[in-house]
C-alpha cells in the first residue's frame, strides 16, 4: 500500500546517538580504468571542449547506471566532447568515487544518493555538486515465499540489505517503522533481523538458508528471484508517483567552475543517451549488458537482466525531493546527523540543455547553489 511520506517521517525511529556521516557509505573500495569500447574513437576534424586533451568520467558496474554504461558504450559521451577524450573508471563503492572526485582523478561521476550526500556534507559544501538526475526505482523487498507470505510475516524474519546505513539500509529501517515494529538500527536487531550483507555475497546466503529475504537494488533482487524468491514489495509503491532517485550525476565544484562548457556537454550527453534509452529499450539493454561484460567480465543472463532493467526508469530529473526525504529517515532512523544540503544541486547546465531540446526543465526542490545576479 502507498505510503505518505510526511506521515512516514514523523513516524520515523527515535532519532539515537548519530553514527558519523561515513556510516553512509562504508564498504569496499575499488575501481578499474574502463575499456573503450569500438563507438569510442574520436571523430575526425573534431575540436577539443574547453581547451581539455580529457575529462576523467567515474560510473558503477551496474544497471542502475545504466545512462553511463549505454552512453560509453554508444559513444554519446565521446561525440558530445568532440576532440576532448572521454576517459572513464569503474567504481565499485560510493567512497571511492567521492575520493576520487576530490583528488582530481575523476571529474565527472554517476553514483547514488546516500554517498552524494555524505560527500557533500562532509565537505562543508565545498566538494561536489548534483548537477541531474540518471535512475529512478531498480530497489525490491524479495523473500522466500515459504516463510513470508505477507507483508505481516516479515516480522520475526532475516531480512538483509547491502551495507549499515546505506540507501536500502535507511529504506528498510523506515518501513520497519512504519509497520509500527521497533529494529536497534546500529546492531540490526528487534522485531526483524537487519542482516548488513554485501550484495555479492547475499544469493548465496539466500540459498543457504541464513537469509529470509532481502531489500536490495537490481540486479541483486533479480538474481534472488532466479533463485526462487519472490518480490513482496517494490520500493517505488512508496514513493509519490512512483519516483524515487537511486542515481544521479556528480560534478567536482573546482571542475564546474573552470569548465562548465565542457561539463555541459557531458550533461547533453547525458540527455541524448536517456532519449535514446527510452525510444530504444531492447537495444539499450543489450548495450547496457555488452559494456557489463566488458567492465565485469561478465554479461548478465535474460531472466536476470530483463527483470532488473524493466523496474528501472531512466530519468534527467534528479528527483531532489526524494533525496531530502532519504536523508531525513536516515536522521530519523539515528545513522545520520542532520546534514545542510541547501547548495547540493546545481541544475543550471541541465536545464540549459533542456531547454535547447524544447523540454521543461526540472526542479531542485530549494536546495539548489544560489544565484548571484
């Protein structure tokens, strides 16, 4: 059933001693230099952006990424920059990307809300800014329906979700809540079991028996239902419209600043590669799965990818709202000290962008970098 999400905040836990903002997003660390794909060679006659040789583009191995993975693999980037080389990396874990995006090594970046934020706020403001919107949904509670056969069995369950304190963390303890059953967020333990489990590590845990179900992002939730689990919830039923941010697009504040022609074309890039997704979805997805093979190693198989790609909507819209919402249950639910967003976003490239298409532009629910006439 739809949930409102005012309701849910005042319904949210007691707000216990706050963990430091890192909870966020700890977990493992790691990336590997992508490779270029045929579509990626430079046009000949073209002039570099910006006066660049490159721009350091940073993305995760995984479909709800998929504007990054379609637009390497298409070439939209590379076309858009024009003698610029478009360079990428492929993270593994939001800290990474933050640190990366710090140092210099990375310009540009699709990742997910809760790191974003963490990066932000743990900077003062000072290191990056959201500049539009990628994914929206790609998140599912998935249970062995041998032992949950309603939303009321949940209770007295093992339910995972990838990491303490990250995105579907944050999500399964507010819907806890909600149920009006009380979990000690930090330790996992109450009326339901949190169990903190990589997404890599939790198909088998499912198979093993350790597991009762899990809260978890595509393709993870897919691959559960490969192996006999059943979706019991989409998280986007509890979000107004359906629409929740899962990723958006990062730019470092330094490189905003000496380059915005250059992150525009990124940004154009981006909206082109959405465009095409949405009019092309069989062949976005084969070209999503293709530029997997090539980051992972490995492809991701029909009843798996088609299943995963289905729930994830393709968006330019950031869904800012939805990101002040996920902080919020995350300081409800005592993981998070009240972060100072107003700044996070900086949409005035995108609508920029937008506009040239003839498109409506799109909002940053009042958490945008103030404008100096």
């Amino acid at each position: 059933m739809p949930v409102n999400r005012s309701t849910t905040l005042r319904r949210g836990l007691a707000v216990a001693t706050a963990l430091p903002l890192l909870a966020l997003a700890a977990c493992s660390y790691g990336s590997k230099a992508a490779d270029d794909p045929a579509d990626q060679k430079i046009a000949a006659g073209a002039q570099k952006t910006d006066g660049l040789d490159s721009v350091k583009i940073g993305y995760f191995g995984n479909v709800t990424h998929a504007t990054a993975l379609v637009g390497v693999q298409k070439g939209f980037f590379q076309k858009a920059l024009g003698a610029t080389k478009a360079k990428y990396q492929v993270f593994n874990a939001g800290p990474s990307e933050i640190e990366a995006l710090n140092s210099g090594s990375v310009d540009i970046g699709w990742i997910g809300p809760s790191p974003a934020i963490n990066g932000y706020t743990k900077s003062d403001g000072k290191s990056l800014r959201i500049i539009g919107g990628s994914a929206s949904g790609g998140v599912k509670l998935v249970v062995n329906p041998d032992k949950i056969k309603s939303i009321a069995d949940v209770k007295g369950k093992k339910i995972a979700t990838p990491q303490l304190g990250n995105t579907q963390d944050v999500a399964l303890l507010n819907w806890i809540a909600e149920q009006g059953w009380k979990v000690d967020a930090q330790s996992g333990k109450g009326d339901v079991s949190v169990v903190r489990t990589d997404n890599k590590v939790t198909p088998d845990a499912y198979k093993a028996g350790s597991l009762d179900g899990a809260w978890v992002p595509e393709p993870t939730a897919s691959k559960l239902v490969a192996e006999g689990a059943k979706v019991l919830l989409d998280e986007s039923a509890l979000w107004p419209d359906k629409k929740f941010v899962i990723t958006n697009i990062i730019v470092s504040q330094k490189f905003l600043k000496a380059h915005p022609k250059a992150v525009e074309a990124v940004l154009r890039a981006s909206v082109d590669t959405n465009k095409w997704i949405n009019a092309n979805p069989d062949e976005a997805k084969a070209a999503a799965n293709k530029q997997l093979a090539a980051d992972s190693g490995k492809a991701l198989p029909t009843d798996i990818l088609d299943p995963a790609w289905q729930s994830i909507k393709i968006t330019d819209d950031p869904l800012a709202a939805t990101l002040e919402s996920q902080a919020q249950h995350a300081v409800k639910a005592g993981l998070l000290k009240q972060p100072e967003l107003n700044g996070i976003y900086d949409l005035t490239l995108l609508n920029k962008v937008l506009k040239a298409e003839g498109r409506p532009t799109v909002g940053d629910a009042g958490l945008g970098v103030k404008q100096h006439s």
